[in-house]
C-alpha cells in the first residue's frame, strides 16, 4: 500500500508539493501551520541530522525514534499526525555539524478551529489586545485563498488562518512561538479557517483515464452506524471535494446546520468523512478524481462488530477493511512491465551466461 502511495507520489509530484514547507540555505525560517495534518520540512541533505528544542528553552535533541517523525532520503523531516507540543526550532545539520537550514515551526491546535462561511454570513475572529506583561494584539493571519475545489461549476474554496500576536513596534510572531510556554486562557488564541463560494474556468483538459483509488465499504452495521472515508493525499492545505451519488457536498451546507447525511471532518479541511448510509463516495483532491469508495452487499469477512472505535484507530480499520482493492490501472501496468523486463533480463543472462559485460551494459541501457 505505502509502495503504491510512493508510486503514486510519483506519478502526481506536484501534489505532495504544497505541504512542503522550505527554506532557503542556512535560513531560519518561521511558520505556523496546524496540528494533525501531515507536513515535510525540506533539507536536501541526505546525512542530514535534525535537532529539536520545544519553546520552553531545553536543549535540542537528536530526532530519533520518534513516533511520528520520519527522516527522508533526500534529508528532509516528515511530520505525521504533528501535536501542538511538537511546537519548537527544528534544525537541521550536515554531518560537520555546520547549519543548513532551521525551522521554528508553531503547530497550531486544530481542535479549537474556528470554521465560518462567508455565504452564511459567519464572522471571522476580530482582532483583540491582551495584557501579556505589556499589551499586545492577537490577530489572525490569513493564508491565500486555496483553489477552488471545482471548477466550471459553483464549488467552494477555502484559507487557513493562524494565531499571531504582535508588540508595538515589533514583527508579528505566531502566537505560541511568541508564548514560549507560557500559559494564557485567552478565547482569541485559535486558528482559523474561512470557506466561500468560487467558480473557476477549468483551466486544464480534464483527463479521463487518470488512475485513482477504489475502495470497497462494507455495509453500515445495524448497532452502529456510521464509519470514516478517508481520502488519500487529501489535506487541510489542499482543496478537497466529496461527491455523494455524484452530488457535491457542500461546506455551506454543513455549517447551516441542515441534517445530514455525511459529516467532512473540520480538523482535518474535510480529508475525512463521516458517513452513515450506504452510497457511491468519491473524492478529488486539487479538482482531480482521487478515490471511489463503492457499497459492497456481502463482507469478505464478519467483522461488523468493531465498527464503534474511534480516532486514529478507526482509520487504521478503514485502511484495514477499505484495502485498495484494484489502483491505478496505469500503475500496475507499469509494474507489471517493469517485473517482465527483469524477467526478460534474468532469461537473457541465463540463456547467454558466456555474454561479455558490454552486451549487459546494452541490456541496461534499454
Ligand atoms: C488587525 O490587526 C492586523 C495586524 O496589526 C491588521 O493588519 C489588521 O488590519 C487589523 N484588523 C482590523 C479589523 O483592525
């Protein structure tokens, strides 16, 4: 499954592009972002070494082992899943530990977002001045507006934006880097994010055979009765579209409170799913069709009981129950053609083992 995403990553690189987040060489560059969706910090450094110092001033220490933290080839530092208290200076060394590029990376709380809708008239946070030994302003600090999520018919887009606070005559600095630990229970201290009606030309020619996921859905159970979609390479920082039957849900709909048939999860811009009735689901990430989740009447095996965990633990059954049952046509093409040029090799070198290494080269070359 991690072979095929990697694959895929491939195949759509300018996708995993906008959760990248860079800095120019032996920069320190800061930026607030949110908690739970996944992030890479760049460091095109292969040995790279990553040291980590949360805000309250300890010591930075060597990445390792950490959970959810994964060193990439190429250097850089993948984030799954991130919590407000990974908030802090990561730094990045080559191995004669000169400095090649530092981060001081404000992992916002999603679970106090403050979601509104222009369409419905819902008002954004104002700003607000708080006394933090001297007065300082708390404002927020809007993202660029995403793409719209559809486009040559109404669809919707969406902005992040982030808690930062600013003293009199002083740069503005995400709000718990400026806190450093410190506590406050201040109401205003929250990220936000704000959806509005778009239309946007298509501007590309829609490809028709492009490879997406398909997913089975077992029947809802009778005891329980919703479960999570969730769709890949979906994020917060990405436009999202869920279509039920091939009607488009809508953010204005959710947040004016009609009844619903299915929930997008806010934490997480709508990368998941709740959904309580059997039906065709499909996804699109940046307007292309990423996955299809298809009713199934029979299970495979009996397991309707466990449908009542929730969190992490659910999408894990998800991923368990929903395995990619046939992806990417292309891809496994590609594989299949791949795996009959080795073989074709194998067989070559058997058949000719007196060959001399210039007609293995040629092989190569080919
Ligand atoms: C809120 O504060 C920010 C930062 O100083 C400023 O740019 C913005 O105009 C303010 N907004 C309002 C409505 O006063």
């Amino acid at each position: 499954m991690l072979a095929l995403l990697w694959l895929l990553s491939l195949s759509l690189p300018s996708l995993w592009a906008e959760i990248l987040i860079r800095c120019s060489y032996k920069s320190l560059c800061q930026q607030a972002l949110v908690s739970g969706n996944d992030v890479v910090l760049q460091c095109d450094y292969p040995q790279a070494l990553w040291y980590f110092s949360p805000i309250l001033g300890e010591d930075p220490f060597l990445i390792s082992a950490v959970p959810n933290i994964k060193k990439l080839p190429g250097g850089s530092l993948q984030l799954t899943n991130p919590q407000p208290s990974q908030t802090g200076l990561y730094h990045c060394q080559d191995s004669d530990n000169a400095l090649v590029v530092e981060y001081e990376i404000d992992f916002q709380d999603v679970s106090t977002l403050h979601i509104t809708h222009k369409g419905l008239g819902q008002k954004p946070l104002q700003n607000e001045t708080l006394s933090l030994g001297g007065r300082v302003l708390v404002f927020t600090h809007w993202e660029p507006w995403q793409d719209c999520n559809r486009c040559g018919e109404p669809g919707e887009r969406k902005r992040l934006g982030y808690c930062y606070i600013e003293e009199p005559q002083e740069k503005a600095m995400p709000c718990w880097l400026y806190l450093r630990g410190e506590k406050t229970h201040s109401s205003r201290l929250r990220t936000e994010l704000q959806v509005e009606a778009c239309l946007a030309p298509c501007d590309h020619v829609k490809e028709t055979n492009q490879p997406y996921f398909i997913f089975d859905i077992y029947p809802l159970g009778k005891l329980t009765n919703n479960m999570w979609l969730t769709c890949p390479l979906a994020s917060i920082y990405r436009p999202i579209l869920w279509e039920v039957n091939d009607i488009p849900l809508t953010w204005q709909g959710q947040l004016s409170n009609q009844v619903l048939s299915s929930i997008l999860e806010p934490t997480n811009g709508g990368r998941q799913l709740q959904i309580f009735q059997p039906a065709i689901y499909k996804c699109f990430v940046k307007q292309e069709l990423m996955a299809r989740f298809n009713p199934r009447p029979f299970p495979d095996v009996p397991e309707t009981l466990q449908q009542e965990e929730t969190g992490p633990q659910l999408e894990s059954r998800e991923a368990r129950k929903g395995k990619a049952r046939s992806v990417l046509k292309g891809l496994k093409l590609m594989l299949l053609v791949g795996i009959f040029l080795g073989l074709l090799g194998l067989l070559l070198k058997l058949c000719h083992p007196s060959q001399h290494k210039r007609s293995d080269q040629v092989l190569l070359v080919k």
